[in-house]
C-alpha cells in the first residue's frame, strides 16, 4: 500500500516547481481538448438543425467519462503515479479528438456523440494531478499547490476563445489536428521531464477495495456534495454558457466563446485563491461564501441583466465564487482525507464534480424556453441546490 514516511523527506523547491508547472500545463492542454465541443455547439446545432435538448447532451456527453472515469484514473494514480497516468490518458485522448473532427465533418450527430463520450478521457486527468501535487508538498502548502494546479482547467478558457478561433483561421479538421498534436508534445515531455515526488510510494492493493474503502469514508461523500456544487456548477457554465448566450442574448459563436473564456479565466483565477484563503482562514468559511454567493448570483441572472456591464459583472462574480469554491473544498479533501487514500478519495469527489457539471446542460436544455428566451427553471434550481450546499457546510459537517 501507499507509505507516507515518518520522517519527513526533503525536497527541493525547484523539483517542486517544475512537477507543478508540468502537471498543470498537462491538465490545461487536457481539459482544452475535453471541451472542443462546446465552445463549437452553435455551429453543430446549425449544421445538424438540433433542437435545444439535442444541443445540451452533445455539449455534456463528454462530461460524463470525464467525470466517472476519475473514480479509476485516482485509484490507479495511488499505483502508478502522475509520471505514468499522465502521458497515457494525453495520448488516449488523441484519436476521439480525431474522430470528433470526423464527426464535424460528416454532419454526423451520433458520431459526434460517440466520439464525445470517449473525449471525456482528457478530463480526468484531475484525479491524476491532486494526488501527484500533494505529495510533493507540506500538508501546510497543499492548498497552494492543488489550488495552482486547479488553475489548469483554465484549458476551457482556451477552448473557448481560440476553438473558434482556430476553425476562422486554419479550418474545422485542421483544427482538430493542432489539439491532437498538442496532445502527443506534452504527453512527451510529462514522461520525460516529470517525476514522481520521493515521498510517494505506489499502493499495490487492489483497486476495488481500494475505492470501497474510500467510499467508506465520511469526508468522501461531505466533499463530493460540496465539489459537485462548486465545480460543477463550473463545467456546466464553461460548456454550455455558449450556448446560453447565443440563446438569450443572440450573441454569435466568437462573441459567445470571448465571453466565456472570460468566465473560464475569473474562475480559474479564483481558484488558487480559494485554496491559499482556505490554508490560511479554513476552507468551511470560504465554501460558504463560495456557494452562498453563487445563489444569489443566480437570482440575479433569472431576471437576464442587459449586456455588457449587468450581465458581465454578474457572470464573473459566479465564475469567481466556483473558482474559490473549487480551490477551498480541495484543500478540504487534502486536510480531512488519510494520506494513503487521497488518490483514491480525490477520483470519487471529482467524479461527483464532473457529474455536477453534466446533469445542469440536460436540465437547461430541457427546460429552456424558446419563446421568452428564458432558462428560469434551470437557474432556479442553481438556486436551491446552491442554497442547500451553504446551508450544509455550515451545519452538515462536524467540526474537526
């Protein structure tokens, strides 16, 4: 099983650093390529004449094995390490960016589905990177180091504005083939350059076990609640706001993916911050004010504040409190989880984050109406459940 030493082992501030910057350029490049569709649904749902339910699964199928896949990817993490998962789950997401080009350029609905499904790979990558960062940093610098490496989901930001982008300027397959090759570089240079820390040892139990046991633990299930609020309430905005302003505010695809990426980059801006605020005050406060904020939040955007300043102002404010959110319940899980489970414990409540950001697309979409140009259903129930993750990191979780 995973040993943690005794005696603490020293490492140096530059392997640190470079392990950090490693492992977060290879979630940034992974979570670009999960979220090639979403910044392109406007153009697919024109292509391919969908109806907004048709739309939201398109842009949420990839969510779903990026997020239940994280549950095996932070087990075999605790076996195997970053330096291994790294480089394999960046190149097995290569050829269902490929086939999504193939998809596009087919007008092919279902094998845009099928392809998307199994793009979910890149996303979880982020049960590969809290386990890897944790272990080359003091329990007292975990919330900085998780909190940088969160930073990477800013690869939706990217997607976003530049997806679009690289279709205008080099074309839709070619596009797909830049994501591809980006993939393959940095899969190189992570089993090159990145290493595993010295105070990790890899965890031969089983895998089954392993996750049961994990799943037996309190903070697992407290964290996954917290984490699908926060995070999820992120994948869902950053995947499916596209779409949402193409169909309240008639923005075209650029417009919509310029704003969006600006989302992405508050919150991923945020997230750091979350984690260093939660080292210092306690992540419980800065989850309250995380999830309590986005309530309120989301009672603002039911009544479609007009663009640019109303509806800008309120859609940083909810990117920056899922960005705080995002960081201070992961320093949560670093603080509260046993160190031989992290990896194991980490797949689980991202898992649980990941299903937070696929079901809300679903529901939208669902209940969206096209006459008004209105998802107040939708953005009630953001509400409620918002509501209920404040009220339960309050009074839900026992003091420690």
């Amino acid at each position: 099983m995973t040993t943690v030493p005794t005696t603490p082992v020293a490492v140096s501030a530059r392997a640190q650093s470079v392990n950090l910057t490693l492992a977060t350029l290879a979630f940034t490049v992974s979570f670009w390529a999960w979220n090639l569709i979403g910044p392109l649904g406007i153009r697919y749902a024109e292509d391919l004449g969908l109806s907004a339910s048709q739309k939201s699964v398109l842009v949420a199928i990839p969510i779903l094995v990026g997020s239940v896949g994280r549950i095996l990817t932070g087990a075999l993490t605790d076996r195997f390490g970053g330096r291994t998962m790294f480089p394999i789950l960046l190149i097995a997401t290569v050829p269902f960016v490929l086939l999504v080009a193939l998809g596009g350029y087919l007008d092919s609905y279902w094998l845009l589905i099928a392809a998307g499904f199994f793009l979910g790979i890149g996303g979880t990558t982020f049960a590969v990177g809290i386990p890897f960062v944790n272990s080359w940093y003091d329990p007292s610098r975990r919330g900085f180091a998780t909190g940088v490496f969160g930073a990477g989901m800013g690869g939706t930001a990217l997607s976003a504005y530049f997806t679009p982008r690289f279709v205008s300027w080099f074309g839709y397959v070619t596009t797909h083939v830049i994501i591809a090759v980006v993939l393959v570089v940095v899969a190189l240079i992570c089993r090159t350059w990145m290493r595993d820390s010295p105070r990790w040892a890899p965890n031969h139990d089983p895998v089954v076990p392993k996750l049961v046991a994990a799943a037996k633990l309190p903070v697992t299930w407290q964290m996954s609640f917290l984490y699908a609020a926060a995070f999820g309430g992120f994948v869902a905005f950053s995947t499916y706001l596209p779409t949402y302003l193409n169909d309240v505010y008639s923005l075209d695809i650029k417009a919509a993916g310029t704003r969006t990426a600006g989302f992405a980059i508050a919150a991923v801006i945020a997230r750091p911050v979350g984690g260093v605020l939660a080292d210092r005050f306690g992540p419980r406060p800065i989850t309250l004010i995380s999830c309590g904020g986005a309530a309120v939040l989301a009672i603002w955007m039911m009544t479609k504040p007009p663009l640019e300043l109303p509806a800008g102002v309120d859609f940083v404010l909810m990117a920056l409190c899922m960005g705080l959110g995002s960081g201070s319940v992961f320093t949560w899980v670093a603080q509260a989880a046993p160190a031989e489970r992290v990896g194991s414990v980490t797949g689980i409540v991202g898992a649980a984050g990941g299903l937070g950001g696929f079901f809300p697309p679903l529901v939208m979409g669902a209940t969206y109406d096209a006459v008004d140009h209105s998802y107040t259903i939708g953005l009630g129930l953001l509400v409620g459940f918002a509501a209920l993750a404040t009220l339960f990191t309050a009074f839900g979780i026992p003091r420690r």
